[in-house]
C-alpha cells in the first residue's frame, strides 16, 4: 500500500491534515498531483498557505502506524 500524506495551514483559517492510503504507486501519484494543483490553485486565488507538505511512502505489509 501506498500511503500519501498532506498537511498545510491555511493562514487565519487552520491547519489542514489528510492522509489516504492506495493500492498502486500511480494513483498515490496523481492524488499528490492532485493536491499540489488544488493548492496552486487557491494560492491564485489569493488565499495564504504555510508550511505545506506532502508526503508518499510505501507501507510494505506491515499496518499503517
């Protein structure tokens, strides 16, 4: 399992944190695609974002921790 994780802080509104978990490499790519266009599309809009990360790992057959 692929695992993508996200977390950014919207300045003056919060701090956003996600993290989904896909069976194959290229779906964990295009949601992390996905997500990076979602915020370059706010930052267009005019909206502050801090500090964002995201991250895709492969948890192997162990559970997620």
């Amino acid at each position: 399992m692929f695992v993508v994780q996200f977390e950014y802080e919207i300045v003056g509104e919060g701090f956003v944190e996600s993290c989904e978990g896909f069976d194959k490499l290229s779906e964990a790519r295009e949601f992390g695609h996905n997500v990076i266009d979602e915020l370059c599309d706010n930052l267009d809009e005019g909206v502050e974002i801090d500090d964002a990360t995201i991250r895709i790992w492969n948890t192997g057959d162990e559970e997620i921790a």
